[in-house]
C-alpha cells in the first residue's frame, strides 16, 4: 500500500466476507460513484448480478492478504462505450468463454476474479460472473475507480507484466493476445471493440499470491458496499457521501450543454452545470472521456484525474453515468483524492491529465470543507 505524502495510509473499511443479493443494492449504488461517470450504468448490472446470486449463493470475498500459492486471479470487465453497452447486452456465454480460454492460455485454474475497475456495472456485474462460474471475488480491484484505457491500470503502475489478455464478443468470436506492453494491448483492444459493435467483455492480468499485493488497490468491494450503505440510509445522501468519500462538493446546479459523441470506442465530449441556489451565477464544465475527466471554472481546475469526480442526482445522491446525463438535470458534483498509488510520478504518467491530452499540471485533490 503507497503511504500518502504525510505519511499516514489510507483508511481501509472493514473488509466483507461475502456479498449477497441483499448487498446488491448498496454495491451498485458505491459503484455508480466510484465510476466517475464510466464503467457503464448499473441498472441493469445490479439487476442480473441480484438475480444470479439468488440462483446461485453468496459469493465468498478474499482478501489480498488471503491469497495463497494455489490462488490464481484474473481481471474480468466489460471494455468499450458505456453508450452502447445500453442497447447491447452481454451473453451469460460470454464470462464462461474468457475463464476456459484464461485457465487454457494460464496452463492452470483460476480461482478468483476480480473488477478490472470498481466504477459502474464493472465494478457489479464480476460479483454475478464469478457465482456463476463458481469461484471467490478478490475483495479489490485494478483503478480504485474507473479509467477508460487498458494502460490505466494499478498492476501496470506497480510494473507487473501483463502475461495475456482474452476477449469475447456477444456473438461469439473470441481473440488471445500477449502483448509486449499494454499500449498496444490498448490498440488492439480498441480496434477489436470497435470491430465488435462497441462494447466486449475480457480478462485479463492474472495475478498471483506473489504479484497482487502492491499492484491491486485493496478492499474496494467492501468499501463501495460501505459508500452505497451511506447513500440508501441517510436523509441527505449527497451529504453522507461526500463525508464518507472525503469529499467536496464542487457546484450543484442544473445541467445547461451536453457535448458527447461516441468514436473509437470511447465517448468523448463535455458538459456544462449552471449554478442554483448559494450557487447561482457560477458556471462550471466537465470535460469527459467516458469518465469525469476535469472540472473547470474560470479558466481554474477544481479537480481532475486521477483524483475522482463524481456527477450525483442533487435530491438522491445516486451517481449519473457519462451515457445518462440529460440537458435539465439537477446534479451535485464532489471531488475526492484518489488512491496514493495514482500520485506517485508513474500514476501521473498514466492517468494524470496529460494523459488525456490536457496541457495542464497535477494538483492534488485536497478536501476544503468539513462537517
């Protein structure tokens, strides 16, 4: 675990066991914020995965601390525009395909999966893949939140090689790569994505007893679970999340321009949040690339990546998807700091904002307001 710049580690919840369909709930509502806008919507993620653990049973959760030789884990994940993955469902084929060809290409069985990314229907739907499939969840995942690029990733900050990747489309065609590096794993990722409609699923980066901890940020499905609790239960959830979070909230307004395009299997674009109330006369936009990717306001940076911004539902506190924001709405926007691991100098290569071709520099995220 990287320590923060005082010092200090970060504060970790208390680690789930296992996770239910009555859990469902509180998952994907944590996962919708800690997406950031992407990893896709989660209506109907929280739908499936609730349905197939009623069929199936709970699923164990394991720590990283809890891994032993005989473990092996594999990343799973949709990847592509989370504006397609509304019109095209995934197939229940689809997970069992990526575990057959991963355990084939791995030369062993895998034994747990776990989140390419916490945020969005990739941080829910794993919890349904692996009770089908029958195998443990990793109780942590690869971002801490959700990125839109396979460079952007913890393992890959950490220096750990990704030995292979597998992806499977909805109709079935299936594709094995072992790339020299993860920038052109991102190519022919992309390429294939876009080849299949927008929007596939794949495993990748196994990981061992030996190769996780360090290169997997901890306990995340645990702490989603704790920040969707705060939400459902509280009187003021926008609130109650940005305390539980850490959080600022940056403006809440209404949302006034929605600029959003999909191309190269990603949506592109930014949107523009008129101040109400204490508010009212400020203006501030979000630049997006699937994921919340800046927030701006007279020419200032409030925040951006890798440091999370989040786009709630001002009287539900629940998170809007980059594909579900709508000209009208009345939102809130916090910010919080990101894992310690996305601010060491190879985080910030990978997913700082000149990453995204911003010609801007990195400024942590600090929390302003307390209650």
């Amino acid at each position: 675990m990287v320590p923060h710049p005082d010092g200090s580690t970060p504060t970790l919840v208390p680690a789930l066991t296992e996770v239910g369909p009555e859990d469902v709930p509180a998952l994907a509502a944590g996962a919708a914020i800690f997406g950031t806008g992407g990893g896709g919507a989660v209506h109907n993620a929280s739908r499936i995965v609730e349905r197939t653990l009623r069929d199936f049973g709970p699923v164990q959760l394991i720590g990283v601390e809890e891994l032993s030789e005989d473990d092996a884990v594999i990343m799973m994940s949709g990847v592509g525009a989370p504006t397609v993955g509304i019109e095209m469902l995934s197939s229940t084929a689809q997970p069992e395909t990526l575990l057959r060809e991963a355990q084939r290409t791995l030369g062993r069985k895998i034994t747990a999966i776990m989140p390419a990314e916490i945020g969005g229907s990739n941080g829910v739907s794993p919890l349904g893949w692996a009770a089908r499939l029958g195998v443990k969840v990793l109780d942590a995942d690869g971002m801490g939140r959700a990125f839109p690029e396979a460079t952007m990733i913890s393992p890959n900050v950490a220096g750990v090689r990704c030995e292979f990747s597998v992806q499977a489309d909805v109709v079935g065609n299936v594709e094995v790569r072992r790339p020299i590096d993860l920038k052109w794993l991102e190519r022919h990722a992309r390429a294939g994505v876009v080849a299949s409609g927008g929007i596939v699923m794949a495993a990748h980066y196994p990981l061992s007893a030996d190769t996780a901890p360090g290169a997997v940020i901890p306990r995340t499905i645990s702490r989603a679970v704790s920040v969707g609790q705060a939400l459902l239960t509280a009187s003021s959830p926008v609130s109650a999340v940005a305390d539980v979070l850490g959080a600022d909230t940056l403006i809440t307004g209404k949302i006034v321009d929605v600029a959003r395009r999909t191309e190269g299997g990603f949506v592109r674009g930014s949107l523009t949040i008129a101040g109400t109330g204490s508010d009212r006369g400020r203006l501030q936009r979000i630049e997006l690339q699937n994921e919340n990717l800046v927030a701006l306001e007279d020419g200032e940076v409030l925040a951006s990546v890798p440091d999370l911004i989040s786009i709630l539902d001002a009287e539900t506190g629940h998170a809007i998807s980059t594909e579900m924001i709508r000209f009208g709405q009345r939102v809130a926007v916090i910010a919080w700091a990101c894992d310690p691991l996305w601010r060491t100098d190879r985080g910030l290569e990978l997913a700082g904002p000149r990453a995204f071709g911003y010609d801007l520099p990195y400024v942590p995220f600090e929390r302003k307001s307390t209650r």
